[in-house]
DNA sequence: CATCTGATTTGATCTGTATCAAGGTGTTTC
DNA sequence: GAAACACCTTGATACAGATCAAATCAGATG
C-alpha cells in the first residue's frame, strides 16, 4: 500500500440509501432529515474558470463540491491574492449565520455543487443536532489544514511548497478514489501553475521553475499537460520538510 | 470613537450570575448545565515562556484562556517554526474529540487558563447542543482569522506583515478592554520580538528593523520595554495593505 | 554598584524569489 | 492549416529579507 494511502479514511463513501453522497450531510443520516435536506437541495454547475461568487457578495445558500474543484481567495487591494481554501469532492463551502461570502469562490475545473438554501439548512441545523456536529468536524479539519498551510506558507521554501502542494493533491485524490493500487500514483494536476502559484504565495514563474527542477531530478513525471506521476512517493515526501512521520489530517 | 473599536462587539461580558466567565462557554448558559460544568471545571497557571502541552503529546482538557496570551506553534524537524494560533482571553483551545495535542502550546505571558476535563466535556456537548453550537461558532471565527493570516504570510511585505500584526492586537485588546476612549491607542505588546517573527514568518532581526522603521516615521510610539502608542490608528492601517473598509473578523 | 543575562538593535553581506521580457507549446476557431 | 489564444517555460536582472556578526540596552542578581 502506497504511503499516501496511509491513514486515510475513505470520505466518499455512499451511505447507505442517501440521496446525498457526499460528506457534508450524508453521515449518519435519517430518512425524515434526509427528505427536509432533499426538498431544500438543489445543484448549480460551473465552467472551469467560472466565478461562483465574489467577495463580499450575498450568499443565500451553502453547498458542497459533488465533481471538480473549487477555490477560496482573498484579493488585496493592488490585485495580490492568496488563495486560502481548496475545496474537492465532498468539501463543504458557505458559513451558517452569514450573509455575504468573505471570499471568491472560483471553479477552478469544471464543478457541480450541491447547494443548499441557507434560511431552511440553518433551520434544519437547529432541529438536527447531529448535522451541527458534523459541521463542527468538518469546520475542526478544515482548521488544522489551514494551519498545515500557514506553516507552508510562512516557512517552507519554493521546493518544499510545491513537493508539499502536489504530495497533498496526491493524497486527497486517492482517498477519493477507491482504486489506490500498489502501483505508482498518477493522478490529474488540477490547477492552472497560477492557481498553484496563488496557493503557495509564490509568483506563476517560480512554480514552474521548481516544477521544472523536480521532474529533471527525476522525482515527477510529468505526462501530457496536467497528468503527473509519482514513481516514489516516499522520495517525493522527503522534499516537503514535512515530518516524515506526516500524520496528515483531513 | 477610534477605528479600532468599532465593528467589535464585546466579547468578554460577563453573563448575568454564570461563574463561567469567558467566551467559550458563558454564551446562553443556563443553571443546570453549568452545574455540569462547574463540576468538570479546574484551573492551571503557567509562567511566560512555560510549555503547556508538546505537539504529539496527550491532551485530556479542553481549555479556555482566563489571563494572559497562550500561543500555538508547528515545528520543522530542522527547527523552523510558525505559530499558528494566537489565544487572548476568552479563547478557546483544544479539540473535542483528539487524543493529542496537533501543536505545540505555550505560554506567551503568565496564563491562566480554565481547563474542562475532555470525557465529560465531550458527553456534555451531546446532551447540550448550544455548547456544539457556540464552539462551532468559535472554530468558524478561527478559520476566518487563520485565512486572513494566510494572506498575510503569502504576500504581504515585512512592512505590512508588522504594521497588521500591531493593528490585529491593539483591536483584539481595545475589545478586551472595555476602557476603549477616543484618546489614542495604548497598549501593551505582549509578544517577544521571537514571538513576533514566528507570528509572521519572518526573523527576528527583520521584525525589529521594521518595528524601528515604523517608530522613527512616527507611525508608533514606543513606550519603555513593551509598551505600544498608537497616534493615528487609520494611518497606520493604510500600511497593512488591508483593504481600508477592514471588515475584520474577531 | 558591578556584573551577568536575555532581549533587542544595527550593520554588512548573501541569496532566494520577484520582476521584466521573450519565446515555446498545445488547442480552438474559422 | 493558419491564426489566435491561453498556458507554460526559460533567461537576465533586481531586490527584499535572510544570515552572520557585533554592539547596545534593560532588568535581575549578588
């Protein structure tokens, strides 16, 4: 078993006969909340490079990611911007009690959210203890992944952020999909080298430099335009400065 | 009324007769539960610099800051450090359901903090989902703060990494304190120049040359050890590089 | 009061990443 | 299949902040 697989509890998995399969509100699911969630449902599809919503825009719904990837990004005045959530399939986006987004919310390949109207889901959280708790798990993991990413940001160098940027997309995708084999990871490199670069506060030309400086070393392949592959994953990780423990949350 | 005030809403009122007296779990307290809590209640006291718990070590309570300023901290293997967490009083510390601690905490100043023994604070949140309620309330403030932290790590300058550093504190202690006047700004500073740089990412060295910097074009005023003054808060502001209508969180 | 200690400031130099600029690659469009 | 376009790579140079080193300051201690 492949090191990224590791540790990693499967977060997609269906649940039982809920309509909703993704983990915002599929876990421990009854049929009677499942029906009020049912009625308040509804999808919304993006093309990549869509703006889902902008910063300081009202925002009536909460929704999780079903297909594609989302971002969050802050932008400062003189158009700097540090992206500062990366949301895949099954994340959970929108903050219960607001009313504008803090963010901009940005489909970064082709997406499908699930969203909920925002008044009947805070009403439902209220009915629904366990749908709270869930949130509050959720809201605790996405907390120590923005704190893995402060140190990223804060301390590593050029090298380490993009050796940790494409361990860290490894892993999530193969906790996503179920066929992790034993053999080489290879996976799709969803993002544009700017989005890399808005996510690792570095600049578009750095991140391909450093991208460039590890496939020679040997350490990714890259295939085509965004497939890459990782011959050894353990090789790859020594690069991140990370713990090689890695006790990676979420 | 000063810029740093407004927006704030009071965060450590005290609540009608609950013994309980700080944020984590004085909100919408009623008698019974905090019964319970009273009964898992204890207090612990650290001098400045003090470890409270390691990365990695256990971690039985969930605490909540009473005095002082209690910092959390991710550690490189080659030494490295960024805090990742900054606890004022009435902040919360700990995860419900973690064995272990994921950082390191210390004591930036002398602490007290109000420790609740995690079992029964754990199967106290199941049978009162306001206390669920309030502390996911809590988690999504601190997700808000670490993405605004993100942004200060991934592009600000040095310049405007300190100049928000200071303004974050004097509003987080002009909240604290309800004292607020229209005079300027005073305030101590509760942080080493070490404590400082690990905050923003940088050295030591490069925090006490932009602290220099900021005093000689009198945009502080240093007063004897820690002691900061603030003339003209909104001036200083435009240094942090924040958008100047600052909806600032918390 | 002298000394010691830890924290801070300041200086000189080096380096990693940003910036500016040009060229390359693959894909879509007509 | 040529042109247009978006995305990516590579090169040359500049500069912000790191690093190394030394001096200064403010309390604490005897």
């Amino acid at each position: 078993m492949p090191r990224a697989t590791q540790k990693i509890q499967t977060i997609s998995q269906e649940c039982g006969d809920c309509p909703i399969r993704h983990r915002a509100v599929c876990a421990r699911c009854e049929s009677d909340e499942l029906n009020l969630l049912e009625q308040i449902k509804y999808y919304r599809s993006f093309e990549a490079g869509q703006t889902v919503v902008w910063a300081g825009d009202k925002m009536d719904f909460v929704a999780s990611v079903v297909t594609g990837i989302a971002t969050l990004s802050q932008t400062m005045e003189d158009g700097r911007r540090q992206m500062v959530g990366l949301l895949l399939p099954s994340d959970f986006a929108g903050r219960p009690g607001r009313e504008t987004s803090a963010y901009d919310v940005t489909a970064a390949t082709d997406l499908v959210m699930c969203c909920f109207r925002k008044k009947p889901f805070e009403e439902l959280m209220l009915r629904t203890p366990h749908i709270g708790q869930r949130l509050l798990e959720m809201t605790l993991d996405e907390l120590d992944a923005a704190r893995e990413w402060m140190l990223l940001l804060g301390r590593k160098t050029a090298r380490e952020k993009i050796a940790s940027l494409i361990c860290i997309i490894a892993r999530r995708d193969a906790s996503l999909q179920l066929n992790a084999t034993d053999a080489e990871l290879r996976f799709d490199l969803p993002l544009t080298r700017e989005a890399m670069s808005e996510y690792l506060g570095l600049t578009l030309e750095t991140v391909s430099r450093q991208v460039s400086a590890l496939r020679k070393e040997g350490l990714i392949i890259t295939e085509g335009k965004r497939q890459i592959v990782i011959p050894d994953f353990d090789r790859l990780l020594e690069e991140t400065g990370d713990d090689s423990d890695g006790g990676f949350l979420v």
